[in-house]
C-alpha cells in the first residue's frame, strides 16, 4: 500500500539508465551491489516480485524431484500458487514450527536419508518475518541453530526476507548477522520500505549468475530498470532506518484494539502487522471499515490483518480506532 517518497520519484526520474539483460544498467548493478553489502552477500540481483525472487532460488539450486523443507506457514507454501511444484517441479515438505520457528528435532527428522525411494532434501527454508504469524521475528539463535542444522546435512538454506528489516530492527540485529548463517535471502524493496516495485536476491555471486539466468527463463529480465532501482537505493538510505516507527504506531494499533475487545495474542506484535480476531464476520467487518476510508485485509473468518507504514501517523492509528469502536 505504500506510495514512492517525493524523494523516490526525483530519483526515479533522474536516474541514469541501461539495459539490464546485458548488464549495463549502472544504477541497477548499484542496488544489487548495495543489497548484497548490507545483508553480508557476496551479490545481488534485481527481481520485480518477492514470488519470482523465491521461485528463482529454488530453480538456481534444485533438480526436478528434489524436496525442499519449510515450515508449515510460510508464505513461500501458502501464497506462490504452487510454483515451486508448477515451475520448478520439487516438492514442499512442510514441518510444524510456532509463529515461523520450528522446533531443532522437527527439522533433523524432515531431513531425507538417501534412498531410492525418497525426494533429494536439497534445501531448507525459514521466513522472518513471519507473514501468518503476524509479524512475528525468528531469532538470531533459532536463525544461527536452524541454519546450521541444515547445512551440516548439506542442505542450502534459504530466507524469505520480505520484511527482513522489520525483524532486524525488533530484535535491535544488524540485518547480515541476522541472516549469516543462511546462503541466500530475497527481501522486498516494497512494503515497508516504499518502492514502488521489486525485491532483491542476494547470496554467492555463482548462485546469484546461476538465479539471473533463471529470471530471464521466467520472463524477469528487464530493460531501463535503473528507474524502479533509484528508488530501491533511497530505501536503503532512508526508508529501512525509520521502521521503528512503524513499530511503534503497529503497537499503538494493538493495544487499542486489545482494549476495544478484540481478540489479540500482543505477544505476536513484534513488527508493524497486527493481526485480530473479532466475533463476526471479518468479510463485512473489513467492508464496512473500507467505507470509512480504512484499509484492511480479511485473512480468515473472523481474522483481520493491519499493516503500519510511514504513511500512518500516530493521530490516524486514533481514527482507526474510533472507526473500530463504532463496528465492534
């Protein structure tokens, strides 16, 4: 829901431009560099969506027939139309886990033992944060055990990092600590950080020429790019240090509404997506707050999600609120 910055759209409209399938857009190979920097990654490479960027890595490491393990809720098994299976043809394994972390054990009996009769355990997924468990962060511990667990077993780790910033900044991480122990990580240049369009894969840089020949074979090459990566660059330089507001206003939200006698576990408001349940319809609920010029998503029966970002101020949480009073 975010728009571009002001200080976005000038950049956009001043950036020096290239083609980015021959790898002549400077602007973009600045992203991509700047990406890889801050997140520890050897390279990065520019993708214009978060399902295409998690769609790629798998291509650029699995075989058909190959299983990758991944808790149960990720977005990764939830939310990509089963492009893993369509496209790249592995399989999904999924494994039990609390808000995103699945248990150590739950992790070494997934692993396959190689037999004739099984799928190849080629990689291993986590996603932080966690989208269906409200925002909630896997810790730097579980990051570090989990990933190491894997990659004894010889599994490539990979990390959903849609809103890897997010985590960093709740749990006061610097993002490529939190993310050292994995091989690869993809993070959404929109979203809270306000891009218009994009997200970025970073990782070893024969992985990432690997992943770069796979965009181009499911139709992500781009030309003038360096336009939408001008705006990823004042994301990094402005829009990721300021997510502790959001936080904070996400917080503010969830209080409110815990007080109002909405049915919300505050344990889970860690990030600035503040999940809910009401005791009606979340489908009409949703509607009616639309028509009072509040956004929300109905995410089950009676489950609401709210998402905070740099456009929400402090005194619109109020009006959110006083809009809920009236429905609940």
């Amino acid at each position: 829901m975010t728009e571009p910055t002001d200080a976005m759209r000038a950049a956009m409209a001043a950036a020096p431009v290239g083609d980015d399938v021959y790898q002549e857009d400077k602007t973009l190979q600045r992203l991509e560099a700047r990406g890889a920097e801050i997140l520890g990654k050897e390279a990065g490479l520019f993708v214009p969506s978060g399902t295409m960027v998690n769609l790629i890595a798998v291509l650029a490491v699995c075989e058909r027939g190959d299983e990758i393990i991944m808790e149960s809720q990720m977005h990764m098994f939830w939310y990509e139309v089963a492009g893993i299976a369509a496209l790249a043809g592995v399989q999904i394994h999924p494994i039990p886990g609390v808000n995103g972390t699945p248990a150590a054990a739950d992790l070494r009996q997934a692993i396959r033992a190689r037999d004739i009769h099984f799928p190849v355990s080629r990689m291993f997924c986590l996603e932080n944060s966690h989208n269906r468990g409200g925002g909630t962060c896997v810790s730097k511990e579980d990051m570090d055990k989990l990933s190491a667990i894997a990659r004894e077993a010889g599994l490539w780790v990979h990390v959903d990092g849609a809103r890897i910033f997010n985590a960093a900044t709740a749990l006061n991480v610097e993002p490529d600590a939190l993310v050292a122990g994995a091989d690869s990580v993809m993070f959404c240049l929109s979203k809270g950080l306000a891009a218009p369009v994009g997200s970025l894969l970073v990782g070893p840089a024969e992985f990432i020429e690997k992943a770069r020949r796979a965009r181009k074979m499911v139709g992500g090459g781009m030309r003038q790019a360096g336009v939408l990566a001008a705006a990823g660059l004042i994301a990094f330089d402005e829009m990721r240090l300021r997510l502790d507001e959001d936080q904070q206003t996400a917080a503010q939200l969830a209080r409110g509404l815990a007080e109002l006698g909405a049915e919300i576990d505050m344990d889970t408001v860690q990030t600035n997506i503040v999940r809910f349940n009401i005791s009606g319809s979340a489908e009409t609920f949703v509607a009616a707050l639309k028509e009072r010029g509040v956004l929300a998503n109905a995410t089950g029966e009676r489950s609401v999600r709210m998402v905070t970002h740099y456009q929400i101020s402090s005194d619109q949480i109020d009006t959110v609120l006083n809009n809920t009073r009236e429905l609940l």
